[in-house]
C-alpha cells in the first residue's frame, strides 16, 4: 500500500493517544509523512507543542494538541471533544507504561488503579467511541499498543501484565468483528525499546541501558505496516514465530478464525452440539504441537522438542528410523540435523479425528534439507 492508499484507507485524522515522546512521538512523524492531520493527546502540553510544530515545518502538517490524562474517568469524552467535527480514520492508543516497576503490594492501590483505568476502562472506551464511526463509514483502523507482558504474569508487573493481557483479547475480537465492516485491529506486541520513559524507569533502578532495545520510529514504522495484517503483531517476531509469545501472530490468528467460523455456524443452527467449538479447539491444539515439532527440530531446540511428548510417550519411525522414547528422539533428531547445513520442516494437510479423550492425526510433513556432499 503506498502513503496515497495508505491515507485513504485511514484518514484523513489519526489521533495519537500518548503522542509527546517515544514511539508515539515516532508514530506521528511517520503518518505526518504520509500526508495525515493530527490530533496529538498526553499529559505534557509543551512537548505536544513542539512535535506540532516540528511537524508543521517539516511537512505542513495540521495538528491539534490536548492535554489529556489518560487515567482519568472523562478522558475519552475529552478526546471525543478534542477531535469533533475531524474525521478520525485511525486511532493508536500508545500511551500505557508501568511507571511504578513495584511488587503488587509494595505499590500504592491508587497508582495500580491508575494504571488499569489508563490501560483498560480508557482502551476499553476509545475502542468504542472511535470505532463506531469507523465501522459506519466502512473504514479505518485502530492500534492498541501492548507489551510482551501480556502473555503471562510475572513478579513486579501484575497490573501492568494483566492489563495488557486485556488489550490483546479485546484487540482480537474487534478484529474479528470489524474486518468485515473495513475496519482493521491491530494489538502491536512490543518488546524492550528505547523510550524516555522506559529509560527512566531502567534509571530510577539503576540498571545500566541495554544495547538491544528497538529503535521507536522502526516500531512505529513496522506497526504501520502490519496495521492490516491483524489481530497481533509481535514486534522482533515474524508472522508466524513463537518466541516470547507463545503462540505465534499466524496460530492466533488461526485460532480465531476457526473459533468464529464455528460459532458462527452454530448461531446459524448448522452445528446441533455445543461441542463442536471445543472440538475446534482441541484440533487446533493438536495441530499447534505439529508445529511445535518442526519448530523445533528447526530451531534445534532440544527442550520445546520434547515439550511436545508425556514423559511415557514413545515414537516409531521406521525400522531404519528411530524406535523409542518420544523424549530421546527429540535428541536424536536434533543431533541428525546438526550435521545438516540448513533445514526447514513444513506441516499441512493437516487431518485430526477426536474421539472423546483419544484423537489421531495424520499429516504430511515437507522437509528440505541442505548438506554438504563430500566429495
Ligand atoms: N518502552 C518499552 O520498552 C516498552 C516495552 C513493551 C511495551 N511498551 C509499550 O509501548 C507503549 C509506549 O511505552 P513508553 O515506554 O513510551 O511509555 P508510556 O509512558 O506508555 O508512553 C509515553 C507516552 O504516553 C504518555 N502518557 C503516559 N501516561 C499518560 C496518561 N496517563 N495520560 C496521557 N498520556 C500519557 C506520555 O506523555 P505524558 O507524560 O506527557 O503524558 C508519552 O507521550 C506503552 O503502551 C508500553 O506499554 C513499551
């Protein structure tokens, strides 16, 4: 899609909640370039300020500032007033940190419930109000910005984690509902990135800043980019790698198609049990070891290898093959594939039967293997 395609599918305004600084800032650098109006939201009026006008001088681009808290019950009404009467064709809610880095119980219940009113009840309401008129119009898109914490709890960020986690779920059902009506979700996954704020909190912790962080305007740019290719984006990840997040962008997104379709033809009354959408499930669970075995003989990793097998399980590849535990043939074959010089291994065709609690499956596996011939 060039900046022209680009602009009308999401324009002619993007409102950037949590725009002063950071990859909200690098957010409104890239859609100024693209030729979008602005409406530019954070606590600090001065640095909104000055984006404007930077903006303004480098591409004469329109902008509106507000200073708006986010954790604030009336915030979205704010925007709403902020933004009347200005077609608001994007929406990229950024703004959502943790700024206390504290154990749950060692940080102040009012600085938790800023937190979840910023990253839940306001998320929750902009989602709403922004993406009404969208839908009406038949086009548009709505980021929410999230954090790898939104795949599990860890000490020192429940709040933070949990609210995320929220985001990302509510994310994937808008996508599912509104792609139909033109209008485009998408829940941007990031990973540690250099941010003031984040370089602050490292500061207040006295942790020396890391080498690795992304770069913001390569995050805002990526996001973009991948605006139309929802429900999530993992940011360092490809479409469908599972690193930190567990299941990868393509499996989620997979998943829901197949739960949609099912309900969907259960609410036609085309399916009579309600155990349909669970078989569902438990094929996709099925299908998603599938993948976790070539991933990991790919990757050679030994322990998602044998993730995938009960302690007692056993395989059977063949007379010529490997005959044994499923845990030792984990080893086996990632010490095989070693010698190799490169090694892909592709799933499909994928057919699973379940049973109650028994299920076979059958599919084809494509290798390409690369060696060094000896001559
Ligand atoms: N940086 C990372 O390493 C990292 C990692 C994973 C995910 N993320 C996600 O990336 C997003 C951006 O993170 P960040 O590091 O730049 O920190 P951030 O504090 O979420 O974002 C900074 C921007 O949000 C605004 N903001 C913060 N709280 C606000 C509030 N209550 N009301 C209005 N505006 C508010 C700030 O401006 P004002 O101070 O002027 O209000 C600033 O413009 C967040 O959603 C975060 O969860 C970041």
């Amino acid at each position: 899609m060039d900046d022209r395609q680009y602009l009308e599918r999401y324009g002619p305004w993007a409102l950037i909640a949590g725009a002063s600084e950071g990859t909200g800032a690098s957010f409104a650098r890239a859609l100024a370039e693209k030729g979008f109006k602005l409406v530019l939201v954070s606590r600090r009026e001065a640095p909104l300020d000055a984006l404007a006008a930077e903006l303004k001088a480098a591409y004469g681009t329109e902008c509106v500032t507000a200073s708006i808290d986010l954790s604030r019950d009336d915030a979205t009404e704010r925007m709403l007033g902020t933004a009347h009467g200005r077609e608001i064709g994007l929406l990229i809610l950024n703004a959502g940190a943790d700024p206390n880095g504290a154990m749950f119980l060692d940080g102040a219940i009012g600085s938790w419930n800023a937190l979840a009113l910023r990253n839940v009840m306001t998320t929750m309401h902009a989602l709403h109000a922004f993406a009404a008129p969208m839908q009406a119009r038949g086009r548009g898109g709505l980021i929410l910005v999230g954090s790898g914490a939104c795949y599990g709890g860890l000490p020192g960020i429940g709040v933070y984690a949990a609210s995320k986690a929220f985001g990302l779920v509510l994310c994937e059902s808008l996508w599912a509902e509104l792609q139909p009506h033109g209008v485009d979700v998408l829940s941007y996954v990031l990973g540690r990135t250099d941010t003031p704020a984040h370089r602050e909190l490292l500061n207040a912790r006295g942790m020396a800043i890391p080498s690795d962080l992304a770069n913001a305007d390569a995050v805002a740019r990526l996001g973009l980019e991948r605006l139309a290719h929802g429900p999530v984006c993992n940011w360092g990840e490809a479409d469908d790698e599972a690193k930190v997040s567990a299941t990868s962008a393509a499996q989620r997104r997979d998943r829901i198609r197949q739960i949609a379709a099912a309900a969907a033809a259960y609410a036609r009354g085309e399916l009579m049990s309600a155990a349909v959408p669970a078989d569902l499930a438990d094929k996709f669970a099925i299908t998603e070891q599938l993948y976790r075995y070539c991933r990991s003989v790919d990757r050679l990793d030994v322990p998602l290898g044998k993730s995938i097998f009960h302690d007692d399980a056993t395989v059977d590849y063949g007379p010529s093959g490997f005959r044994g535990r499923g845990h030792d043939a984990i080893e086996w074959i990632c010490a095989a594939h070693r010698q190799l010089q490169s090694h892909s291994h592709q799933v499909s065709n994928v057919i699973i039967t379940v049973d109650g609690m028994e299920a076979g499956s059958e599919a084809y596996v494509t290798a390409t293997l690369r060696a060094v011939r000896e001559e």
